[in-house]
DNA sequence: GTGATTAGTGAATCGTACA
DNA sequence: ATGTACGATTCACTAATCA
C-alpha cells in the first residue's frame, strides 16, 4: 500500500497513456447496461470509477429488478430475501467489471444510503477492493422526517478503496488540507444538498430524483484524480461527475441507460467550460518538491562546515562537516540518523529537527532549504 | 410498521414483564462467551439489545506520531480475526441469539467502524433485522492521520433495527427533540471520545482500549427505551450500557468473558446514582458554530476557481485555484496566510483582507462566507 | 491563585526507493 | 524477498507543570 502524491509516477509513461486513450470512449455516455458497456472498456485502463448505483427496491408492493424489469409476483416466490438476492447478485456484476477496467493504482468511490450501502461494501469487501475510509455526507439541508417516526435521515455514505490490500492509490493530500483550511479533511463532509440553479429541471419538474451536488464530486475528483486521469461513472445520470471531471481537466465516461437523462447530461456538459490552468494548479506537497540533500546546502554555502545546528531545546549541539554530516563528538550521522539516534526515536525529520542561527534568528534548518530551493529555480 | 411513544402498550401487561423478570438476571454480568450466555435467556424477553462488538481492526505494523511517540492501537486478542469468513460466522452466531431473545416490538443497536459494519449491516438484513436509521457518530476530537495518507477517520456508525420490516418498535421522538434544541434530532451526532475523569483507568492505563462515551449511551436508551425496560449487551466490556441503563432506570444484563473487565464494570455501575431529571439536559454536547473554510466556497461554487480577488487599496491582486488556496505569480497561500506575507504582518483576517467583484459590486469575500451559510443553515 | 506552557493521548486497516 | 536509507507527518482536549 502505498500513496503517491505526485503525478509523475503517471506521467513518465505518456505514451501509454495516449495509446490507451485513444482507444477509450473519453467524453461520451455509453448507452445501455452498465456491464456491458464496462465490458468494452480494456482492462486496467481507468483511473477511478464513481458509482451512485440505484436502489430503489420497492419491497413491498410491486417489484422492479434493478434493469427495471418487473418481477411476475403471481408467477414467482417472492419475498426479501429474493430481493436482497436480486440486489446483491446485481451489485457483484457491476463491481466485478468496474475492478476490471481500473488500473493497479486506480480507485473506487461508491455512494449509497442504509438501504443498500452495507450490502455494497460487504461485496466489495469480498471482491478484494480495500477499504481506504468511509465518507459520511452530512447533509446540511435534509428532509425532515415528517411522521416523527425516526431520526431525520440526515447523510449519505461513501466508500473510498483501493484495488487491494497492498495497492497504491492517489491522494492529494495537500489539496485537502488547503481547501479544509489548514486542518486535515475529515472523513465527515458539510455539503448542501443539490437545488437551486444547479438542480437541472425540465417543465419545473426535476430531470433526475437523487441529483447529486456538484461539491460532493469536486471533492471526490481532487482529492483521488490528477488532471487528465480518465474517471468512468457506471451510472451517470445526468452527469455530475461528467461536469465536474470537464471542470477540473478530467477525462470522463459515462453509461446510462435512459434516454432522458443522456440528453440532459450531454447539453449540460456541453456548457460546463474547463478551468484555466492557474486556477486548477494546488498547493504541492512537500514530497513532489524537488529533493534537497542536506550536501548540497553545504557544498553550495548556504549552511558553512563548521556551523553549529542543535534542537529546539538545546538539548543537543551538532557540528555541520564539510560532506554534509553532523557530529557531535564521536557520534556522527545524516541530519535524519543523527537526530533519531540521539533521541532514541524511531524516526526523526532532520529538516524541522535541527536548528541554526542566522542573523541573530534561530531557524529549523528547513528554512536554508527553501532559500536553496528558491535560488535554484531561477 | 408502527410506532410506540408512550409506554401503554407495556404497561397493559404488567404480570407479563414481572414474571419474566423474575427469570431473568438483571444487574448481572454473565461469565463467558456470549453466545452461550444468551443461550440461558429466554426467547422475546429482552426489551434492546446494544452491542459494541470487536472491529476486527487488521493493524498492520507501529505506527509513531510525526514527533516520534507510539500510539498505543487496539492490539488486544479479542479483536484478531483470521478471515472475513471467521468474522463473519462469529457475527452470525451472536445475532442470531439477540434476535431470538428480543421482543417482538424490541431492538437492536450495533456500533461499529468501517472495518465491520459492512458486514454486520449486511448479516443482520440478511436474518431479518429492519433498519430504521443508521446513525453516524461525528467525534469531535479524533485521533489525526498521522502519516498524511488517508482522510482523518472521524466517525463511527451505528444501526439502529427493528424485529422486521412490519415490526413495531419503540422511538421517543420528543424526547429526542427537546433534547436537540426543539429540532428533530437528526442521524449524525457529535459527540467526544471518552477521556477525562470518564475514562476508566488502573494505575494510569486505560482499563479498557475502546471504552464508549456515556453520553452516546444515553442517547440510544433515551432515544428507543422507556423506564423499566430490560437492556442486554453481549460485548459488556468496562459496563457504559450499564451505568447509563442504572442512571436512566432501565434493567441491564452484561456478557462479558473478561475478568479485568467485569470487576471495573460492577465496581464502576456500584457507584452509579440513578439521574435526577435535571441533569437530563447538561449531558448533551453543544451545537457546534459553523466555522468555514474558504475551500468550502469554493467547491461549493460561491467563488470560482480563477475568479480574481484584491485587497480594498487593489495593491495586490490574486487568483482564487481549486483547492481554496490563492496565487500572485509564484507566491502562493491560503487568504489568511497570503495576505499576511503581502503586508508583512504578523497576521491577517483573510476574510475581510481581500475583496471579489459581483454584480459590478466589490465585496470583501466574507460576504460569499455569509451567503454560504445562508444556504447551509438547518 | 492565575495564566501560560508543556506533555500526553485517542478503535488507525497510516511509505518509498534502491541496493 | 529483505534490508537500509531517506523522508514526511498531527487535532482536540486534558492534565500537569511552570512562571
């Protein structure tokens, strides 16, 4: 398991990206079964898969497959756990295809409600997809509950997984912070739910009953995607996250079966303009920043051999040698080993551990860094 | 379906409740396994069921805090499972027993992660549980993602069930409003961890890794029980169901196989008082005040990425990017930090710093701030 | 006594690259 | 496959200690 915040694991293959995308629909809502549109999609060739699968079992009165096929309650035994069987069988088709076109590193998001979540993410759990966190949509505007008969169905459930156990997947971990004010996201999200002008109408009817916000898959779509990934939704609807993927430089697919919600997709996207490229520029982790040795702030003057550096306390001084090395008396070591050893850490960040005075101001020796890295760019 | 508010329907018995009262061992934590000590309890006696059962949690390695201290993780042996299979037939079996056990009108709650609940919710359907809600736990102080690599995991999730799909239950809908500032109370709750003078603790370690907060307890018994009622819960651990049953005057039964944890629970529900009504009201956490993040406007569509933004005297002028953060060539930052390095000061309220153009009027952002929370208010 | 600072901790599926 | 080196990373709250 593994997390790659760059996209230069991704890039350094461009031709195989480009052969591959020449040979997806990118762009286009495929008409019919979701499974067998997936079917003609190569294998390992997706980067994501967003899935808002329906579940409108009408348990109960009269019964529709999830094709909308009507059940013969005269002909056939039926009862729950028929249904529960119908559903599941149904679930474990499309997730089976949707693990198939996504790449090793690749990713599912799947959005459900009680009624049919926990039988989704026990499937994929079976399926081997790896559960990488939950997602509670807490809706900030619900129905309320009119009968006074429950709590006030109040939120969604997403599930985020990974192709495995051990598999890499893709998080933009900084773009969640910056955008969660400096504060880790959490696996909670305040979002309203989807009316006003983004709520698509036709006649002042709603085009689509569980239109989803537009806030939700932009969330979705940073926070797991780098510009370009293909992202392929099985049951697109009327196409938010087609909308969103144009917006933010993202390929997308879609399957649907209905007609009406096909045509109001694709006029919808047509209109949606892409951002410009600063605007979809984020803040960079550390880690896709240019590696600085230590060496090299030595060997360039930034930091000089013989410059005393020590920890916020004081607790130890080290001597900065002229390969890059600090000592203190026998004991010597990288910026890293060194401050491990001394603590008897497990692991020790040299750049925020060690200290220096410059100017008459003590600074982490990160700092030296930054002016190395900014007189470099140039 | 049906709904119970008062408790007439229980009263009409009387005889009926006291004679298997007398059977029952209220007050008592039973010895072993808990499938077997449900065994000794009758069918349809027991009013609710709560259950805290292990999460199965699968830690890999150590994990060490960006400072270098460990975190003690739940690496007890009750929560080591080989497969999903063994989990689940483990699941199975101890569900199987609550349903026997509980009344036709009774309940069962499970609290669990997303390592489990998947599974559960689905076993628990598949025997015939209904779910009426499933209830998220928001925590307000968790624990942090350390490593950067996930979203912090901030919630747990309850199921709340009844019998069947046609069964009644038991849901005091006023009590749950008032309770919640006279609105209905809705399915996600905010609640801390258990920590402070609660936390139970034995030469300064925790008794127990996992133990609940009382006033997620208190909730649930408050929500679906009335006074009087028979309470069991098979994973009884250090007793929060049972002190918070003994506060609220409901009956308890524990199962526990844990010798460490039986004594702290008896010692622990001994020195429980039953409630005074007036304390009623102090055990509920404070609804929070909205706080917002620039990013929420962002994604949320209230500022657009690109969309230019500048200070009152227009010296600087910066562009909004996708994740919430703002640009002036190479200087990058969020509105707070940005503006504060503009003007070299020590601080800055980036809310009322920088200004945005709408409808050819220009508005410091905290107006786009105020509209938002118009729009997300409950 | 009071406010400021420091230390500790909670159900966590918590790296990657190269030799 | 296995080991080693390098590198990146935390929020809310409580309790204890210090000024």
């Amino acid at each position: 398991m593994a997390v790659l915040e760059t996209t230069k694991p991704r890039a350094k293959a461009p031709a195989r990206q480009k052969q591959l995308s020449v040979e997806l629909p990118l762009g286009q809502i495929l008409d019919g079964d979701c499974v067998e549109a997936m079917r003609s999609i190569p294998s390992g060739s997706i980067d994501l898969v967003f899935a808002d699968p329906p579940y409108n079992l009408q348990l109960g009165g009269d019964l529709n497959r999830p094709d909308g096929s009507h059940v013969d309650a005269v002909t056939d035994h039926w009862d729950q756990f028929d249904s529960f069987k119908i559903y599941d069988d149904f679930t474990r088709d499309w997730l089976i295809e949707a693990k198939r076109i996504l790449k090793p590193d690749g990713a599912l998001w799947v959005i459900g409600s009680y009624h049919n979540i926990y039988r989704v993410g026990a499937i994929l759990q079976d399926l081997g997809f790896w559960i990488l966190n939950d997602i509670v949509w807490r809706k900030s505007n619900p129905m309320p509950n009119f009968r006074g008969t429950r709590f006030t169905n109040a939120h969604e459930t997403l599930l985020w997984c990974s192709q495995g156990e051990k598999a890499k997947y893709h998080f933009n971990y900084r773009a969640m912070k910056t955008l969660n004010d400096e504060l880790q996201m959490r696996s909670d999200w305040v979002l309203p739910i989807c009316n006003g002008a983004e709520r698509l109408k036709e006649g002042g009817h709603k085009v689509h009953p569980t239109q989803k916000p537009e806030a939700l898959l932009y969330r979705v779509l940073l926070s797991t995607t780098e510009r370009g990934d293909v992202v392929l939704d099985p049951f697109f609807g009327t196409g938010t996250t087609g909308a969103v993927a144009k917006r933010l430089g993202r390929e997308w697919i879609g399957c649907e079966r209905e007609n009406v919600y096909r045509d109001a997709a694709l006029k919808r996207i047509e209109k949606e303009l892409p951002l410009d490229e600063s605007a979809l520029t984020t803040m960079q982790a550390g880690r896709s920043a240019p590696k600085v040795a230590f060496g090299a702030l030595v060997e360039n003057g930034f930091i000089a051999p013989g410059t005393e550096v020590f920890d916020k306390k004081r607790r130890w001084t080290a001597t900065v040698r002229a390969d890059g090395s600090l000592a203190i008396g026998k004991q010597t070591g990288s910026i890293h080993g060194l401050g491990k050893d001394l603590q008897g850490a497990p692991s020790c960040n040299g750049w925020t551990f060690w200290h220096y005075e410059a100017g008459g101001e003590v600074k982490p020796i990160d700092a030296a860094r930054q002016l190395y890295l900014l007189a470099v760019e140039d």
